[in-house]
C-alpha cells in the first residue's frame, strides 16, 4: 500500500515531469473511477501536485481567466501516476489529463485495485494530523502532548497506523519503525511513548548530551521521520513509476517487512506486523507467530534423478537388484528347518548360490530347479 513516501514521491514525479508542460481542455474520468466528475476545463492551465502524508493534492491553474480547481487523492491499496501517449493510456487509468502537445500525452491517475479515491477542493482530510515527513516537529509534539487518548490504550503496533496521529506510517514503515527501535509491536503504545517523553523533560542531561543521545540511538518518533526520508533520499528512487526494477529495489531495502527469517501475527484490525523476537505482553490470544521461509532455488547444474517405471523394468527384464548383503550364521540358527519361513530360507540360499558351480544338466531341467527354488520346494542348492 503506498505510505507517505509513495505520495511524496509522485507529487515530486508530477512537477518534475509536468512543470514545462501546458495541459488542455477537460478530465476524462473511466466509468469505475472512485471518484466525481471533475467540472474543470480550460484552453491552457498547468499541473502542480504537493503532498502531505497519505494524502496528494492536485492543483489546476489556468493560465488565462477562470478558478483554478484542486483535487485530494488518496492512493489506496495501489494508486500513482504515469505520464503516457493520450493513444495509449495504461489499463485502469480513471483521470486522465491531456498536455495541449501533438500528439498528445496524459497525465494518468492509474488505480489497477480501485481502492484510491479523490474528492474536489483544496483541503486535507481534518481527522489527519501532522505529517511524519515533511511537519516532523508538529507532529512529534501532536503524539506526546496527547498520550492520554485511548488510542494509546492499544499495543504500539496498532497505534501507529492511526493517522490522527502517525499520518503516513502503513505497514511496511511501522514493521521497519519498530524492528530499528527494538522494540516489540504489542507493548503498550503509552508505556512506549511516555518513556519518550520522560527523557526530554530530564534535566540532568545537558543538551548535547540529548543531542548525542538522540545520534546514537534514535527513539521511535525520531525513525517515524528518518525511515520514509530513507526512501524518499536514496540514490534509486525505490518508487520511480518509469524504473521496471523499482520494486526490487524497495525489497533490497527492507530490513524486516516480508524479510525471511522474520515472524508475523495479526493485529486486532486484521492486518499483519512482521517483527523479530518476542511479540509483547498484548499479542492476541490463541495466536501463534509465523516464520517467513526463504524459498530455495533448484540449482540448474544438479543432476536430474531417472524415474523408472515399471514399464520401463518389464521391457527391460527388471531393473538390476543390488548384491545381498551374506547370511549372518546367528540368523541361519535362529531359523529352524521345516518352519513357516521356508520361502524366505530358500531365497537366502539362491543368494548364496552363485558362489557355488553351476551343475550341468539340461537347459529344461535347470529352469525347472530355479522354479522350485523361487517357490520354496527344496533347497536351490540341490540337484
């Protein structure tokens, strides 16, 4: 699910791509777009996106007379944007934006899952607080000086996925919040957090003390700002629509989301929260933790085993048996003469056999022996 990283990214993908061109005309919207009618239209206007934690905006500016119109997106389970040929939009694009170019391209509001919505006007979503990224200060501040919310009654994990406070942490970013700070994802969020708050208020240490404290071992809202910039900073962009290989980019990157080696449980919501070590005092009951297993590939220059049929023995007249080991002389005791066990003492003495000379009688009469031999009529060895 893109998290705040995703967001900032495409708005940054947006401007980049989009900041010399001139758009025209309306929004095409798809018939199964999530989302209204957009009542924009103009002969020349530009596009301009900006991002604040799950959350995109989307500005149109016409570059003569008339309003401009803003649009909020939330990207669901699988949104983002792609600049194509308008001839050949990519599948499940539900807002198109046509540059005034020849040929044509568009802007796409590209959505294979449908989850991601978007709503007319200028304004965020009021039940969000404080981006993690780009308003880390408000945002810190935010979570300590309301800890006594029944939203912290709840383990750290579930916690963290509350937007009212955490707005663009999803669950890959809490698994890596979490597996840096060591600690476990169903301690309590207040006890957690108060911990936090405890430390700034000490007076004893100086405040380069603080600020070496902090270098050296970022808390946990510390990480809920510095892993997304991790994202949103490194040399590849891990969510670059244009790069094929992004994806496996990002899993290079994970340290504990989806990495083998890792347990998962299900939180209360349902959602799953991948974690190293003990889950904590408030892991759901009757709920066993499991283990990603990394999936071995077949080394391409082992050798392939031959499977034989028992077509293939009958044609060939039976596959070679491998050589009986002697009959020890205890076993040869321990069974007497004239038991039940004949046929299994008569093989044993064809075993042997072949150490013995073959008599000479005719071909028939020889055939006739080992007959008898096989069906436990007399001793093989016998003539």
């Amino acid at each position: 699910m893109p998290e705040c990283p995703e967001l900032h990214l495409a708005g940054r993908y947006i401007n980049e791509e989009c900041g010399g061109l001139v758009f025209e005309g309306g929004v095409q919207r798809s018939a199964v777009g999530r989302g209204p009618e957009v009542p924009f239209s103009s002969e020349a206007y530009r596009v301009t996106a900006v991002s604040r934690g799950k959350e995109l905006r989307l500005t149109l500016e016409p570059l003569g007379p008339g309003p401009s119109q803003a649009l909020v997106f939330r990207f669901g389970m699988s949104g983002s944007f792609r600049l194509c040929e308008a001839s050949s939009p990519p599948r499940h694009a539900h807002l198109r934006f046509f540059t005034r170019e020849s040929p044509p391209r568009a802007l796409c509001f590209v959505d294979p899952r449908r989850f991601g919505t978007w709503r007319l006007g200028e304004e965020w979503q009021p039940d969000r607080g404080p981006c993690v990224l780009l308003e880390y200060a408000a945002f810190r501040e935010n979570v300590l000086t309301n800890l006594e919310d029944k939203a912290f009654d709840k383990p750290i994990c579930e916690a963290l996925l509350n937007q009212k406070y955490f707005n663009g942490i999803g669950n890959y970013l809490r698994a890596e919040i979490l597996y840096r700070a060591k600690i476990p994802p169903f301690e309590k969020a207040r006890t957690v957090l108060e911990a936090l708050k405890h430390q700034e208020q000490n007076s004893s240490l100086t405040l380069s003390k603080k600020l070496k404290l902090k270098r050296d071992n970022p808390d946990l809202l510390e990480l809920c700002h510095t892993v997304p910039m991790e994202v949103v900073a490194a040399d590849k962009n891990l969510f670059d629509p244009s790069d094929s290989d992004n994806y496996a980019a990002f899993k290079n990157w994970l340290q504990c989301y989806l990495v083998p080696g890792m347990s998962s449980l299900r939180d209360r919501n349902n959602r799953t929260i991948w974690f190293q070590g003990e889950p904590g005092p408030m892991a759901p009951k009757g709920h066993k933790s499991r283990k990603k297993h990394a999936h071995l590939k077949a080394d391409p220059e082992a050798p392939t085993p031959t499977v034989t049929t028992r077509a293939s023995k009958r044609r060939s007249g039976g596959a070679e048996k491998p050589p009986e080991p002697a009959v020890k002389e205890e076993e040869e005791k321990a069974v007497p003469d004239g038991s039940r066990k004949g046929r299994a003492r008569g093989r044993k003495k064809v075993a042997a056999a072949p150490t013995l000379p073959e008599p000479d009688v005719p071909p028939v009469r020889a055939k006739r022996n080992r007959t008898s031999a096989r069906r436990g009529r007399g001793a093989a060895a016998v003539v």
